[in-house]
C-alpha cells in the first residue's frame, strides 16, 4: 500500500459576480482530478509555473483547505472526512516547510521557544520537564546549528540559518510525511545545496517521506525520486526524476526544461 495516496482530487473556489446576494459566475479549478501514490521514504517532486495548483494541492493534502471531492489517504486513514479536532491531532504527522522562514517565524520568540512549543505539541509531559532543553540542543543539532545561539530570535540569523531553523520546528513534532512548499527559492545559490544535501540526509536519517514543490525542474531532479509535473490543476507527467529530465513526454514538461539556464563556452578568439 502507498504511503500517501491521493485520488482523484479536486480543489475548486467559486467566483461571485458583484452585488449583495450575486451568484457563483465562474469556478478556478485550482486541483483538478490529481491522483498520485507516494511511497514510504520516497522524495517526490512536485514542480510547474507559479498559479498552476502546486501549493493549493499541497494545503489540501495537509487539510488547510478543503477538498471539493476526492480522498486523501496517508497511512491506510482517510483524511477528508476527519472531524476537525482529528484532523488538527493527526496534523502532528504532516508538516510543512514554508518558502520564506521569516515570514512562517515568530518574530518575538527565541528559537528555544519556538522548537519548545513544537516538540511540546507532541511530548506535551515534556513542556515543565528539565529533559526539553536536551530536546532541542539535539534537535538543532539535526539540522546543523549551533544549541548556544537558542535564545536569539529570527533576525539575527542569515536566511539559511532561518530555514535550518524552519525545517527544525517541522522536525520538532516528529512527522511521518514533510510537503516542502518552495524551501530553497529565496536562498542564494550558494545555500541552496547545502539545503537540499540537509533535506535528503534528513530522509534517510529519520525515514521521512516528502513533497517537495519548486518551479524549477533542475533543483527538483537533484533531491527527488520522482516527478511530477503539474499544469493547470492537472498532473500532466509524472516518471522517475532522470526519466522526466531526460525523456519528457509533454510539451509543457519540455518548455519548463527549456526554461532551465545554461552557461555557452566562450568561443575562443
């Protein structure tokens, strides 16, 4: 069985026409009709244009937003049709990685409070225990930073350090399934890789599976198993990572590679 399973799923929002009382005059099928299995350990990209559906598809697999039809299945349970106090305990084991760490950190709290709270959230016995300092100097430990900067807030760390930071406070509640919505686009280049090598090390440390989103097919084929490209709402291919980079089927697959940056040798003189 797949680990997480997605059938057939549909995310629509209504359009009103102006005035009291207006009714519905269109419908943005931000998901239309994705089914998709992923397996337990596997990385799968998930990549396409800005406004193609990525990032509404990965809120209703984490049961921000409700699905118009279709079923989410994570671990053999269906999550669709879980009461809302369910769904924010079984929320424990699905996190996100958000594109911009200092917009999804608390800017007034230290980084000790802010991994605290989250770990808490799982080992609430643990929120008066001498045990949860030990808790998270092992948890930043993890994604490489250093436990005696854990009482400075947000801003006085550089961007990569914020998004070790963010991916430890996904860590924190110990999560079987991690959706990385964009996590290395606003890091420089530089950092990018030292990101994606912690994700992938993070997956083999902790047996994660993972969704992580990008618009950019060469970030996505470095860390992910598999591919899937998305378009309008609708998965328009989906193959292994080398598969898809190599071999693409669609057309909107070859223009996004297309789109892909190269450096041209300087002809010599």
């Amino acid at each position: 069985m797949p680990f997480l399973e997605l059938k057939n799923l549909h995310t629509h929002f209504p359009v009103r026409g102006g005035g009291f009382g207006s009714q519905t005059v269109e419908t943005i099928k931000a998901v239309n009709g994705v089914s998709l299995s992923i397996e337990k350990g596997e990385i799968l990209g998930l990549v396409g244009e800005s406004g193609c559906g990525k990032s509404t598809l990965s809120r209703t697999v984490m049961q921000l937003q409700a699905a118009t039809s279709g079923n989410v299945i994570l671990a053999d349970e269906e999550l669709t049709t879980l009461p809302k106090d369910q769904v924010r305990q079984r929320r424990l084991d699905f996190q996100m990685i958000f594109q911009d760490p200092y917009a999804s950190l608390n800017p007034r709290m230290t980084i000790f409070s802010t991994l605290a709270e989250a770990i808490c959230q799982r080992h609430p016995d643990l929120k008066k225990s001498p045990n949860l300092s030990d808790k998270v100097v092992e948890l930043m430990a993890t994604v490489g930073l250093d436990s005696k900067h854990m009482q400075k807030y947000p801003h006085e760390f550089s961007g990569g350090q914020r998004q070790r930071i963010a991916i430890a406070r996904a860590l924190a509640p110990e999560p079987k399934l991690v959706i990385a919505d964009e996590p290395v686009s606003a890091l420089d280049v530089s950092i990018q890789s030292q990101i994606l090598n912690l994700l992938i090390e993070l997956r083999d440390k902790l047996d994660l599976t993972m969704i992580f989103i990008s618009h950019d097919l060469s970030v996505v084929r470095y860390i992910a198993d598999n591919i899937a490209v998305m378009y309008a709402g609708e998965i328009v291919e989906y193959g292994e990572a080398d598969e898809v980079f190599l071999k693409p089927q669609h057309d909107y697959t070859k223009k996004l590679l297309s789109a892909i940056p190269h450096l041209k040798a300087r002809a010599s003189s």
